[in-house]
C-alpha cells in the first residue's frame, strides 16, 4: 500500500517545469498579465491608489459628490454606533438563554460567521439597520453583494456600502461585471453564445470569462480596488481564479471569494482548488482566497474533508469555508432547502466556517407573494422598480437577515459563538 502512495509524489522535474514555464521571458499569458499591471502604474502604485481610495474620508468625499443623502445615512450610522444602539452579543445571549447564558462556555474559536446574501442596495442595508436597532437583532458580520457595478457606481451605493461596511466592521464581496451571466463593463457579451435562461444548459460549458474575458476581469478588478478600495471581489472561473492568485503571489494585496457557480461539490474538486492556493501561496503562507463557497450540493462529510485539506496547507484561518443554510425560494435549488440543522453540527467540529442567508426561512418565503428570486440580482435596478417590486424586495432583504437571525438563535441555544458585525455588537 505505501508503495502505491508513493507514486502520487509530485517529482521535482514536474515542478521545476512549472516553474521554467512560469519564468520564460517569452510567455505570452504572463506578459499579458505584467501589461495590465503596467497599465495601473505597476504594483506599488496600484496598492497605494487603493489603501489611499479605501480610506473612509475619501470614500465620504466621492459619495458627497454622488449622493449626498447616503452621507448623511452613513453619519447616522456612526452616530448610532457611538451610542452603543445595537445589542451585545452577551446581552443577546442573554436575551436567548436567559439566565442560563452565564453557565455556558462559548468556543470562539468555532464562531460562525453570520452572512447575508445578497444585499443588494443600500437603502435596504439601512432598513434592516434600523430594523436591528429597533427589534435588537443581528447585523451580520459578512455581506455579499451581486449588483451591476457601473449600475451602484453611478448611483451612489458601491461607495456607500464600502463605507458602511468600514464603519460596522463587516467584511464584503461585490460582484464584477465582467461574467458570463450578463454583458461586461463594456456593454458587449461577455459569452456571445449565451443569452438568458432559455438557453441555461449553455452555461454548464462555461459559466464566465471566456477568451480573451479573463484578463478583462483583472483589469475590471483593478480598476474598483484603485478607485474605490474594493478589495474582495466573486470569483466564478478556474481562469480567473489563478489569475488571481498570481497577483496576489506578485504583490497585489487583492482578496477574493470562490462563488457556489463554481460547483466545486466533492472533496476532490475542493482539493484542486486548495492545492493551486497553497502552491501560489505567499511565503507567509497567506493566500487571496479568503472565501471558499462549495456547491449547495455538498453535505457535512464534504465540508469536513474540506477542512481536513484545508488545516496541513496552512489555511485554516485563511480561507473561509462557506455553506448556504438558505436558498432564494426561485430559480436556483429545489425546495425546501434548510441546512440550519446540519450547520449546528457542523459548527461543533469545524474552524472559520460561514453560515450564508440567500433566502428567507422557508415558512416565511413559501408564503410571500413575492418570494426571493435570485435571477432579479441580474436585473438593472430600474427594471425591477418599473415592474413595481422596489417595495417586495425590500421585504425580501429584510426576510434574509431574519434568516441570519433565526441561524444565530439555534447557534446560540446550542452553545456556540457566532460572528455578527463587529463593530456593532462584539
């Protein structure tokens, strides 16, 4: 048996062609590459640009420009985080458990992040603040968003949410627009073969960034984290994802989350995708994948092994293992679908571990004339206000944090921590 082992040793010959590959002044994929950085004025200036465009100050003083209305949301917001208006964990924990929330020992160190996905416009970020405010539930403490980017870049939300989630203490992921799913930054599609759900089996050819579309979504990446500080963005393509481990390994202290489109839905798949990490890792061992989303399809066995391949490549505390606990109600998974139970096991045995909200809870969502719908987060923000559903989609986001809320009770009645927005409630 140790024999037949021994044959799956990477040999040095193998890696040191990699490596010569990699190296040869001659290669066109990684030339194509050093241009683009060159184009943004080479990897010193692009991470100055961003820390500098990142800073809160700035990002007030654009949306200033924007929308002055979300300023002053946003100065609301750091006054009512000042005022301590949102509920400790200890005293949710005690809202929980009552009197029994001083006997039980919470292992931080298993916390589960709380996550809300999507949110996808900031006047519904502010209503489910004030909805926390009001009621004393959770902010979670991560939010992912898969809004068009030229879209909330014009109108004022891509700045906005950036600085609401510096001044909460969430971290958060937007969406680039250049995938398969909808026309690039340029306004041309990104897969010409591909058009919309009716011809959805095209998809499982290629999802993403086609051709010469890799490389436009490192440009389109650069951009946003050079003029907005936008530094975690979705990744849904094999391409782009050693793409972006290769800046990363260059310099580019650019961040990213491996999108549920991904389908990575066995251990196997998990394993490639950690393997590739690990060998583009910094020598710090720090790697751009911050955030891992497997398949929906993918039960605890599969998360645990991916844990397992996770912790002797050095990333336990580096990449997030996330798992969708709901789903939206159309369009994406058969329903019902509730992973809440499975969570709290899960949680009993896995480090840095997310527990994502797409939809409500299923007695809530099965009964919404509108229920979540996830192929509106491809549709333009006046399409969906013409068709009259601004006021059910607000609903909705509301609907989803009550997830994340209802998540955070059964974690805490079983005993364990969870991470909401930090600089709201830890």
């Amino acid at each position: 048996m140790n024999d037949k082992r021994k044959l799956l040793e990477i040999p040095n010959e193998a890696l040191e062609s990699v490596n010569r590959f990699l190296l040869d002044e001659n290669n066109p994929l990684i030339n194509d590459l050093f241009r683009l950085l060159d184009k943004y004025g080479g990897i010193e200036t692009i991470n100055k640009k961003a820390e500098e465009a990142s800073k809160l100050e700035n990002l007030l003083e654009k949306l200033g420009k924007k929308n002055s209305g979300y300023v002053k949301d946003i100065e609301w917001l750091i006054s009512q985080r000042e005022n301590k208006s949102f509920i400790s964990v200890a005293d949710y924990r005690k809202r929980i458990l009552g009197d029994r929330a001083s006997d039980v020992s919470f292992n931080e160190d298993f916390a589960v992040t709380l996550e809300l996905s999507a949110c996808q416009y900031f006047p519904f970020f502010i209503d489910i603040v004030k909805d926390a405010i009001e009621n004393q539930k959770l902010v979670p403490g991560r939010i992912i968003r898969v809004r068009n980017m030229k879209e909330q870049e014009e109108d004022g939300d891509l700045l906005a949410m950036a600085a609401a989630m510096q001044v909460i203490g969430a971290s958060w992921v937007e969406t680039l627009d250049t995938k398969g799913t909808a026309p690039g930054p340029d306004g041309l599609p990104v897969n010409v073969h591909l058009g919309g759900p009716d011809t959805i089996t095209g998809y499982f050819g290629g999802v993403g960034q086609p051709n010469e579309y890799a490389l436009k979504w490192i440009d389109e990446y650069l951009y946003y984290y050079t003029n907005y500080g936008i530094k975690q963005v979705l990744n849904v393509n094999p391409g782009t994802v050693l793409l972006g481990y290769f800046i990363y390994k260059l310099g580019i202290n650019n961040e990213f989350k491996i999108s549920v489109f991904m389908g990575n839905d066995n251990p196997y798949s998990c394993l490639w995708t950690l393997l590739t990490a690990k060998l583009f890792a910094r020598e710090d061992g720090t790697s751009p994948l911050i955030g891992f989303n497997l398949s929906n399809a993918v039960n605890n066995q599969t998360l645990e092994l991916s844990a397992y391949i996770r912790k002797p490549f050095g990333f336990e505390d580096v990449v997030r293992l996330e798992h969708h606990i709901t789903e939206c109600w159309k369009s994406i998974v058969r329903q019902p679908y509730d992973r809440r139970d499975e969570l709290i096991e899960l949680a009993k045995n896995v480090k840095n571990i997310s527990a994502k909200h797409e939809g409500a809870n299923v007695e809530v969502d099965e009964k919404r004339e509108h229920p979540t719908d996830i192929l509106e987060y491809f549709a333009a923000k006046k399409d969906l206000i013409d068709a009259g559903l601004w006021d059910a989609l607000r609903i909705n986001h509301i609907d989803r944090n009550d997830a994340v809320n209802s998540t955070a009770k059964a974690l805490t009645e079983n005993g364990l921590a969870f991470i909401a927005a930090k600089n709201l409630h830890h």
